[in-house]
C-alpha cells in the first residue's frame, strides 16, 4: 500500500470518498459523481508502482449515469424533449441503465430495447 506523508493526505482527502462514509441525497440522482478512488498497488503491480482506479459500480445506475442524465437535461433545456415525452434506447447495456435513472429524476417513462442478436 501506497503511504503518504500528511500534507499530500490531507489533499487527498478533499478527493476520494471514503468507504465508510455514507453518501446521502434527496434524489437518487444526486448520488452520482464524487465516485470512490482505490489507489492499486502489489499484487497487481511492480513494487513501487500503481494507479487509481474509480470504482464506477457505486453509481447508483452504472457507467452510464452522468452522460444520460447529461443528455437527458440537455435535450429538455433544448426543448427537444418535452416534458413527460418517452425516452426511447436502442440499448443492449449500460446506456439503458443510465437513461432509466434520468427517466426517474426527470419524470420521463424510458423503454430500452435490443434486437435477439445483440443479447447473445
């Protein structure tokens, strides 16, 4: 495990969500974002080396939250979806997660759909 000196704690700590703290929010929207960094070192890595990774599954939809609720708020900003309008995905993935969750905050009924040969 990587150890910092105080100072360069300190910084990080503004950064990475801890694991024992409890997100709260008034939407499940409002949990996505701020998502967890690990810093990943041996086994996985040569000694003295490592990266951080984001822990992307604890977004309440997926991988694919913030550039559907994005597009979701764009297109109703735009008036190109009205207000309680269908949203529609061809999807076989995490884009049709994401697209529900910003159908719940927004108030839109979403439908995904994949052909037989997407799902094989």
């Amino acid at each position: 495990m990587r150890h910092l000196d105080s100072a360069s704690a300190l910084a990080l700590d503004a950064v990475i969500t801890h694991p024992f703290d409890t997100p709260r929010s008034a939407g499940v929207a409002g949990l996505v974002g701020d998502t967890p960094l690990v810093w990943i070192d041996t086994p996985l890595t040569t000694d003295g080396r490592g990266f951080w990774a984001k822990l992307e599954g604890h977004n309440p939809g997926g991988i694919k939250d913030r550039p559907a609720l994005h597009m979701i708020a764009q297109a109703r900003g735009r008036g190109e979806l009205a207000a309680g309008a269908p949203i529609i995905e061809s999807t076989s993935g995490t884009m049709g997660l994401g697209l529900a969750l910003a159908g719940i905050t927004y108030g839109h009924r979403s439908r995904s759909s994949a052909t037989p040969a997407w799902s094989r």
